[in-house]
C-alpha cells in the first residue's frame, strides 16, 4: 500500500511539474501588460489584457467575449454543461495599481521566478487567480451538475466606476447560461 501511494505521490509530482510550467506562461502572458487601470495612457494596455483574458479562456475550453462598457472592458466566459444547471460565477480582476521601477528588485512587468516565487505586478493581485480559478471549477464541474462564468473586470484598481451599469445591461441582454452576446 505504502508503494502506491509513492507511485501516486510520484505522479502527482510529475503533473504538477508539467502544470508549473503552463501555469508561469500563461501568467506571465498576464503580468507583462502593464495593465494600470487608473492611467488613461495604460488603456490600450488595458484593452491588450482583457483580449488575453478571453484568449486564455478559450484556450483552455470556455466560451469568451470583451463586453464594452463606459469605461474598461469586462471579460464574460462560460463553461455550460446544461442550461438547467445552476450557475456559478467567479469574479477575478485584470487590472493593477501603478508601479515604479525604482521601487522594485526586479521589472514590475516581468514576471520573475525566485526560488518558488513568482514577482512581478499583479502576480497574487490578481492576475495569477484566473487559471487556478478556472482549472478548479473544470474539475469540480466534471463531479457536480453546475454551469460556470468567468466574470473578469479591468477597472477594480480604480474602484470600478463601470461594472454595476455593465452588470444590468449584461443582464438585460442575456440569460444567465444563453450564447454570450
């Protein structure tokens, strides 16, 4: 018994390698756009990782859009296993405060590996919850009957003077496991 836990053990080891590597990609594909809400000359930047957001959804399998709002864009995915299941939404953030170089040890938008650290803006703030976030809820949907959204905003840095307007009108426009717009 004890020899298959090791095996397990060894396995698990293995694949978390493997999901270690994917995991810094994807988050550095995040941190390297200095996506600082707050600074008007950040916006396409912002707009920049908004599209990532979307791209790294639909990479690993949900439905993506930017919805436009009077401000920042909003990214909406859906993993929607049936129409009649609940759903669950998960709120994350892709935008960050400001970061002055000087102030760092190493580039702010790079994302950089200390031993098991990673550094770089917005690397637990909050750009490195969307891919733990979504990975866990693909894997608890394959056990529960529950339909997932992805709701990601680029204005909480800022006090996300947007969302509630983009919220109601998201939810004029669509029901809650419908096609994204």
């Amino acid at each position: 018994m004890s020899k298959r836990k090791s095996t397990s053990r060894g396995n698990l080891r293995s694949r978390s390698a493997g999901l270690r590597r994917e995991f810094e990609e994807k988050l550095a594909a995040l941190v390297e756009i200095p996506s600082v809400s707050m600074d008007p000359s950040c916006r396409i930047d912002v707009e920049k990782v908004a599209q990532q957001g979307c791209a790294l959804l639909r990479e690993l399998g949900a439905q993506a859009t930017c919805i436009k709002t009077a401000g920042l864009p909003l990214v909406l995915g859906r993993l929607v296993q049936d129409p009649k299941f609940p759903t669950v939404t998960i709120y994350n953030h892709l935008d960050v405060q400001p970061a002055d170089a000087e102030e760092w040890r190493s580039p702010p938008f790079k994302l950089v590996r200390d031993g098991d650290r990673w550094l770089g803006r917005g690397t637990t703030d909050d750009k490195g919850q969307p891919w733990p976030r979504f990975s866990g809820a693909t894997g608890f949907a394959r056990r529960r009957a529950l339909n997932f959204q992805f709701l990601w905003e680029t204005e909480e840095e800022m006090g996300s003077p947007s969302f509630e307007a983009a919220l109601r009108k998201l939810a004029k426009a669509t029901s809650r496991c419908a096609p994204i717009p």
